[in-house]
C-alpha cells in the first residue's frame, strides 16, 4: 500500500499583478553600479486577517542617475491559519508572502531591462528576513 505523502500549503498565493513599471535610460553607460531600494507594505482584509495585500515598490538606479527602473508588485494571500498561533501566523504573511513574490520581481526586473545593447540587470537574492525586519522598524 502507497503512503499519501503530499503535503498542502497553508498558505496561498491568489493573485500577483504587476501593477505599475517604469524604464527610464537618459543615456547608456557601461560598467556601472545599481542601487535598489525596496518598499513593503501590508495591508489586511477588513473581514479576515488572514488574507492580505503585499505592496513590493522596487525602484533601481545607477550612480550617473542616467538610469530609473520602478516596479510595483502586489500579491494578494489567503493564510489557513487553523492550529497556528497568531505570532506564527503574522511572521508568514510578512516574510513567506515577500519570499514567494521576489522570484517574480527579480525576473521582471530582468525583463524590463533587457534592452538592444545593453547588458539586463540581474537582481541578487535578498534576505527577507532582514528586509521585513528592517520595514518594521522604520514604520
């Protein structure tokens, strides 16, 4: 007899949109430095708190400021938050929500970039934890 080992997320990724994107290049430069800057923001169904919005603003520049590249990416979530205590249940919706959604941006990203002559930007892995941390903090 076969044993069923498949095992169910509790948590849900409904939708992802890429609600807003920008390229902007003034002038091509070669062999130049990319600061990102990236934005979290939550927000709760007014009826469930266990299904959010997760707002990612991603906005890239060089240091010539020749070059802007803005993405805004909202995922919405479902959470089954049945036998997890609410603490657990807070730490997945703001650090798995932004881990599953980054693999997209980053290939967005990518895509907007790729440009006739000209080298796309490839993101680098990000620690969530430390970007959501550190969210928490300024707000």
């Amino acid at each position: 007899m076969k044993e069923n080992n498949n095992v169910n997320s509790k948590l849900i990724m409904q939708d992802l949109v890429f609600s807003q994107m920008s390229y902007e290049l003034k002038k091509k430069t070669k062999d130049t430095e990319f600061k990102t800057s990236i934005s979290v923001k939550y927000a709760e169904k007014k009826d469930n708190k266990n299904q959010v919005r997760v707002t990612i603003d991603t906005t890239i520049t060089n240091d010539e400021d020749t070059l802007r590249v803005y993405l805004q990416t909202v995922g919405y979530f479902k959470l089954d938050a049945e036998n997890i205590d609410d603490a657990t249940a807070e730490q997945i919706l703001k650090k798995n929500t932004v881990a599953i959604m980054f693999p997209y941006i980053r290939s967005q990203v990518s895509l907007i970039t790729t440009q006739p002559a000209m080298v796309p930007i490839i993101m680098p892995p990000i620690d969530v934890n430390a970007l959501v941390d550190n969210q928490n903090n300024i707000n």
